[in-house]
C-alpha cells in the first residue's frame, strides 16, 4: 500500500478504538450509575441510566458500519483484519453491558416504594464493584494490547460467580425467612445475575484481547468456581 492509504487506514483502526472507548467508559458509567441508583433508592438516576442506553446503541451501530466500511475498502490481512474483528465483538459485548445496567435500572424504579434491608444490598454492591473493576482492567489491556491482563480477567471470572453464587443463596434466605421479603428480593437476584452477566461479558472482551495479539482463542471451558449457580438463566429485558 502506498503511504498515503496506509496513513488512511491507520486512521480508521484509531478512530474504531477511540470509539470503542467512548462505548466502554459510557458502559462503565451505566451500571456505576444503576448501582448508585439502587443504594439510593433513586429513581430518576435508574431512568438516566436506562436513557443512556440509546447513545451506547448508536455507537455499537457506527462501529459496525464503519469497520464493514474499512474491511471492503481496504481488505486488511492477517492481525489488521483481527483488529476490526476484535472492535465488532467488543462493540457488541459492551452493547450488552448497557442492556444489563439499563435493567437493574428498571428493577431500581419497580422496587420504587418497597421496604428493602439495608444489608440485602451489601453484597450487590460488592459484586458490582468487582465486575467495574474486571470491566475497566480489561478495556485497559485491549488499548494496551496486553494479553497478560486480559487472561487475568478470564481466569478471575471465578471470583464474581463465587460472590453470585453467595448473593443467590443469601437472597433465598431472606425470601423463606419471611415471606415479605419476596418481592424485593427476587428484584435483587435479576439484579445480581444482571452483575454477573456483565462479568461474563468483561471475560469475552478478555478473551477478543487475547486473539487479536496472539491470534489464538483461549479454552472454550472457562474456570468456574466450586458451587457456581446456573439455573437462573440470563433474562436481557426485566
């Protein structure tokens, strides 16, 4: 390619990450901002959140449209085409994490009203807190280009399904202890399993990051902790 058109398309990949930046700190804020609205019980924060889902869903739509763009224009080969592939999957992954915050928003208006515990929230705040920080680390190491990171995001998906796994528990307690407790509650563990689903997508970034610097996939077995639950499946719309 002559200088010109592979100043071009470097131009392109660095405008395809910044705006996987943009979707990803937007995404970091959405469900910071739902969890913040659920210890505080606010609903107009929730509503925020679930508004801000619209420009995080136009984002995912650019990206697409501008790598299709650059892959027909330009017909990359090799770790520049995985460079594009890698924007389409992280896109859509944290496309997902939007739709799984704006729902604990939804489950923070529908608790509007109710009398909650206090110490209920504790250990959704907590797993909320780690997945932020699985979500950022591995955001980090896809800019870095560091597979080292993002394998440590994969291999401590175990810590967030331990702590689902205890929420979930702690939670049915709560419900068989009094039957009052039901309706909260049961908004709590959509919130939890919304948590830990925003965990398995900050592990499929990590796993994108590993096959864009390497070119190979990690195992299709992910770690999983002891005791992990898995019955409640993924419900995207609350």
């Amino acid at each position: 390619m002559s200088e010109h058109i592979v100043t071009a398309f470097d131009q392109e990949l660095n405008a395809l990450k910044q705006k996987i930046a943009e979707m990803g700190g937007l995404a970091e804020k959405m469900v910071s901002d739902a969890m913040l609205a659920l210890s505080r019980r606010d609903a107009e924060l929730a509503q925020s959140v679930r508004q801000m889902d619209a420009r995080l869903d136009a984002l995912q739509r650019e990206i697409e449209e501008a790598a299709v763009l650059t892959i027909a224009r330009r017909q990359p080969m090799a770790v520049d085409l995985r460079d594009i592939v890698a924007t389409i999957r992280i896109a859509s992954d944290l496309e997902r994490v939007g739709d799984l915050a704006k729902n604990i928003g939804k489950r923070v208006m529908a608790m509007e009203g109710q009398t909650l515990l206090p110490k209920a929230v504790i250990g959704l705040m907590h797993l909320s807190k780690l997945v932020l920080m699985q979500l950022k680390v591995v955001l980090d190491s896809y800019t870095a280009r560091s597979v080292e990171n993002a394998v440590d995001v994969w291999q401590r998906d175990t810590e967030v399904d331990a702590l689902y796994t205890s929420i979930f528990r702690e939670l049915l307690t709560y419900m068989m202890e009094d039957p009052r407790n039901i309706t909260f509650s049961t908004h709590l563990l959509f919130t939890a399993k919304n948590l830990e689903r925003i965990g398995d997508h900050a592990t499929n970034i990590a796993e994108t990051v590993h096959y864009l610097v390497t070119g190979a996939s990690l195992p299709l077995d992910r770690p999983k902790g002891p005791g992990s639950i898995t019955a409640l499946s993924d419900v995207s719309a609350g």
